[in-house]
C-alpha cells in the first residue's frame, strides 16, 4: 500500500485522534499566540520606554561634556593676572612683549594639563596678536585670514559661547578631527571692552567615549549628526547614518519604525541645543524581542510535549475501544492485496460489528471461488502478452549485433585512415539511421521507412564489402505507405549478408521485392550466395515453427545462433497477424536463399 493510502482514507481511529489532535493543538497555538503578543506588546513597551532613557541620559551626559567645554573657555576670568595683562596696552620693548607672552601661554599650558585629554589646543587672540598652546607636538597655527572667518566676527560680536561643530582636521595630523568653543573676554574695569576672544579645540575623541558606553545590541547603534547633516558619530554597521538622520529630520517624531535591508528597527533621536547635534538610537526589533521569542518558543515546546502525551493516551484509549473493527479492518487490508484465505476471527459480543464479520467472511469464500475461475483465464491472457514481449526483446537484442557496431566503426576507421573522410561521415549517418529505427521496434512505420533502414544497413555493408556485396530493392513505390512491422526486413538481410556474402569471394547479390494478391503482402528477400545445408535448414524451419522458447541440441542450437533473427520477426508476425502469416524459407546449397515474409495486405 503506497503510504499516501492513510492519508486518503483514513480509519476511523486516525480521524478521532486527528480531529482531537486539530483541536487540542488549534487551542493551544491561540493561546501561545496571544500570549506571545500581548508579551511582545509589553517587552517592547519596555524595551522602548528604556532606550529612551538610555538616550536621555547619553544626551545629558553630551550637554554635559559640551557645557563642561563652554565652562573651560570662561577660565580666563579666574586668572585675573591674565586678565589685567590681556587689558594693558602692548609693552614698547621685545623683552616686555617675551615676558607677557610667555605668562600668557604659561597659563594656557595650565589649562592643556587639566585631566581631559580630549583638549588638543587652546587660542587667546587679541586686536593684534594671537597666544596659543597644545597637547600636539606640532601646535596648528590659525588660518592667515582667521579674523575675515564668521567665527571670529560672530566672537567679537556676543558675549553668548559660540560651538563650531563641524569637523575639521588637523594639517599636522590628519586623523585627528577637532571642533571647537569660542567666548568674547571682556575687562573686568570696563565690561563694555572687548579684550580677546579665547577659541578651544577639543578631539571628537571625548564624544566617542561617551558614546561607546552604550551597547544597544546587534544591528543596533548611536548616531550623532549635526544641523549640516555632517556625522559626529556613529556606532552603526548596517544602517548609512547620514540617511538615517535625514529620515529623522522626515518624521519629526522622538521615536519611529524604519526597515533597512530586510530588518525592522526602532529609532529614538533627542536632541542638543547649544550644539545643534541630533543624537538618535537604532535599536533592532528581532534583538528587542529576543526574549520574547524565547519564551514563545520555550512555550511552544511545552505545548508539544503535552500535547505528544495527551496524544499517546488518546491513541491507546481509541485503540482498546476499536480494537475489534481495527482488527477487521486488518482483516480486508490482506484480503485487498490477494490473501483470499483469511477469515475475521469470530467476535462473541453479537453486535453489529459480529454481523459484519461473519457476512464479510461468507463474501470471501464466494470471491474466493470466482477468482479461481479468473485466474485461469488471466494467466491465458498473461502468458500470450508475456511471449510477445519476450519475442520482442529477443528481436531486439539480436538485432543490435555487436559484431555489426564493431565492424562498422572498424571500416570507418579504416576509411578515416586512407583520407575518404566523407564516405567515413556518410557510413556514421547511416548508422545512426540504423540505430535509430530499433527504438521503434514495438510499432509499425510505413514500408518506405524500413526500406530507408534497409538502403542505411547494406550501404554500410557495401563499403565493407565493396565489389563482393551488390543489391537491388524493387518495391512499386504505391506500397510505400503500406504500415508494416518496424525491423521485419533488417533481420532477413542481415541473415543474407552474414551467411551469404561474409564466407564467399566472389560477388553475392541481394534483391528485396514485394509481391501483392490483394489479400496478403509478400516481401520477398533473395541472394546468390552459398545456400543452407538440407540438415541445417531442416534445423531451422523446426525452430521457427517451435517458437523462440523451445531449446535445441546440438547442430539444431548451433542453427538457432544462426536465425535468431528470422524465428523472431517469423514469431512477430504470428502473434501480430496469426497463424497464416509469418516467414517461409527456400535454400539450395551453392544456389543461394529466399526468404518470403507474408503479411496481411488489407489492414493499414
């Protein structure tokens, strides 16, 4: 039984447990469902209530480092020996301008020294010269045109701190990229006057180490962008960041949905004022619900496996309960594959089930009876179908004869050899024209075709052979549609050339005509070669009259090697047209043989 059976008709225990299995299991994926729903709903909740506090707090501790600098830039007022220095005129003489200078870049070196290491460089420019100190061996001087830059104008014109917080890099070193805190000093005498204006750059490195510090996860990061879409920060692998601020600056909302390369996140941005930087955190869904769907699938599983147990106790339950019309059932499965001599074993409970054991037991015993009779006609029918394919197969294994295959390629070689490339190419075609009609040897084809063949095999054999092989085939051309059976005439003329041309020296010549009374097709194949011995040809009209499955002895076996292929087509055309009809065979030594097929002439 194919094991699709079951599931096309499933027994009544199978539909039970299903049904109770669809149910039980319907119920319980609802409910791991809408728990994993409302769980997720809920996680997620939190998970975004805690990136946001998350980013609050990196936005606070950035306003902080910000502040932190504006505060640095305001140290100048707790020196007030620089201050009165910054308010004298300039000394006349060089050793007073040396000893000014040196006072000046001694206290910016002070500020250099503080613990934060992020401060690379810090400026105290006046109307006319410019004092300035850092942490790089070679200190940066300011652009020849600094005091023409919007920074230095918009200085001189507020006392408000202004942030430049484009990146910018270093000349001296490249790698190092640097914004900056600029403040107006004023005199303490004259808050009115302008007395310099302190510039501090500080490496975007401080800003990375704030920002490391937060671990949002797998395809999750921070981003710091500011007003001119250029990028402070990013901890992002998969997302662009300057693409996800524009997104930001989009939906104008403190958190939202995105999906980038197939992946859905969750975006929260805050934002810093006095710097004008939009701080945004990528979280990725699947890692905000991690554990979510960890506890879904923790719950699933327990829901198979108590559902595998309550499954088990079912199926033993519904088993015990059916056990009687299971085994029934049983019973006509063996009766369905042929066992005709089983029997329902006789049930005492008297129920219906009884009843339907003992009429089906009766109904075996009359089957059983009739399949006798069936059988003996069946095996009729099935031994006549099994000769016809056996003569078949047999003509078509003695008509791919090795020997002919080897010689053939073995004279293409040969003419190959000497250089008459186009006779070896045509003999190639016409070997394949050969090999080509055994696949049709189960059906018929008009006569033409199988003289098509017939031109192909002795064209072959006359390259082989040469002035030794001649032949003629005079068939009217009316008979060219006439159906017959495919490969009847190869085996007749391949008989010829084997026995009647192969042995001889001098020429053997074949002629293949056909003959009509308007009743029968007589194909008739004729050569001049040596004949067949009185014995053997005896030998050979037995075997063709005894069929293909009787075995000879002796010089009779050694015939049967010999005709092979004339008793099969000879087996062919009995068992296709009956007993009239099939080959008959006339032969003299040294006079040669005529072989004549007949046919019905009448069915197309």
């Amino acid at each position: 039984m194919p094991p699709w059976y079951a599931l096309r008709r499933p027994s009544i225990a199978i539909k039970l447990i299903g049904a109770t299995i669809a149910i039980f299991l319907a119920a319980v994926s609802l409910m791991t469902l809408l728990s994993y729903d409302r769980y997720t709903r809920d996680f997620q909740q939190q998970s975004n209530e805690r990136t946001k506090q998350i980013l609050d707090q990196l936005s606070l501790n950035l306003d902080n480092y910000v502040d932190d600098l504006f505060r640095l830039s305001l140290s100048p007022y707790n020196n007030l020996q620089v201050l009165q220095l910054l308010d004298l005129p300039e000394p006349d003489t060089e050793y007073g301008q040396l000893q000014k200078e040196r006072q000046i870049e001694d206290f910016l070196n002070q500020m250099i020294v503080t613990p934060r290491l992020d401060i690379l460089q810090v400026y105290i420019i006046t109307g006319d010269h410019v004092y300035l100190n850092g942490r790089a061996v070679n200190v940066e001087p300011l652009e020849p045109d600094f005091r023409e830059q919007d920074w230095y104008v918009q200085a001189l014109g507020t006392q408000t701190p202004i942030f430049l917080a484009a990146p910018k890099t270093i000349r001296s070193n490249p790698g190092v990229r640097i914004f900056s805190v600029v403040k107006q000093l004023r005199s303490l005498k004259d808050t009115t006057k302008p007395l310099a204006v302190i510039r501090v750059d500080a490496n975007y490195s401080g800003i990375a180490n704030i920002a490391d510090k937060v671990d949002l996860g797998s395809g999750g990061g921070i981003v710091i962008a500011d007003g001119n879409e250029n990028v402070i920060y990013s901890s992002l692998k998969d997302v662009d960041p300057v693409k996800l601020y524009q997104t930001a600056r989009e939906r104008s909302a403190s958190q939202f949905h995105l999906k980038e390369n197939g992946r859905r996140y969750l975006a929260a941005t805050s934002e810093i004022a006095r710097a004008d930087w939009t701080v945004i955190s990528l979280n990725a869904v699947d890692e905000l619900n991690r554990s979510a769907i960890v506890t879904r699938n923790f719950t699933i599983l327990i829901a198979a496996l108590g559902s595998l147990f309550a499954c088990l106790i079912l199926f033993f339950l519904i088993r015990a309960f059916l056990r009687p019309l299971l085994r029934m059932v049983s019973v006509m499965k063996q009766v369905k594959l042929g066992h005709l001599s089983v029997r329902v074993p006789e049930l005492r409970s008297g129920d219906e089930i009884a009843y339907i054991g003992h009429s089906f037991n009766s109904m075996i015993g009359r089957i059983e009876e009739m399949m006798e009779e069936n059988t003996r006609l069946t095996k009729e029918v099935f031994e006549k179908s099994y000769l016809q394919k056996e003569a078949q197969i047999h003509a078509l294994v003695s008509q791919i004869r090795p020997h002919f295959i080897y010689n053939t390629l073995h004279t293409i070689g040969a003419l190959i050899q000497v250089g008459r490339t186009e006779e070896a190419t045509d003999n190639l075609e016409k070997l394949s024209l050969v090999l080509r009609g055994y696949a049709s040897i189960d059906q018929a084809i008009p006569l033409r075709k199988e003289l098509e063949l017939l031109e192909a095999y002795l064209g072959i054999q006359k390259s082989r052979f040469g002035d030794r092989l001649a032949y003629r085939i005079d068939i009217d051309g009316s008979l060219g549609e006439r159906l017959i059976p495919a490969i009847l005439l190869q085996p007749i003329v391949e008989n010829s050339v084997i026995h009647g041309c192969e042995p001889r020296r001098e020429t053997t010549t074949i002629r293949i005509s056909a003959r009509t009374d308007g009743k029968t097709l007589a194909l008739l194949v004729e050569d001049d070669g040596g004949g067949i011995p009185d014995d053997k040809l005896q030998a050979l009209l037995r075997k063709i009259k005894s069929g293909p499955q009787t075995t000879l002895e002796g010089p009779e076996k050694w015939e049967l090697r010999r005709g092979i292929g004339l008793v099969n087509v000879h087996t062919r055309l009995r068992m296709q047209y009956g007993e009239p009809y099939g080959l008959e065979i006339a032969s003299s030594p040294g006079r040669g043989t005529t072989v004549r097929a007949a046919l019905p002439y009448g069915e197309e």
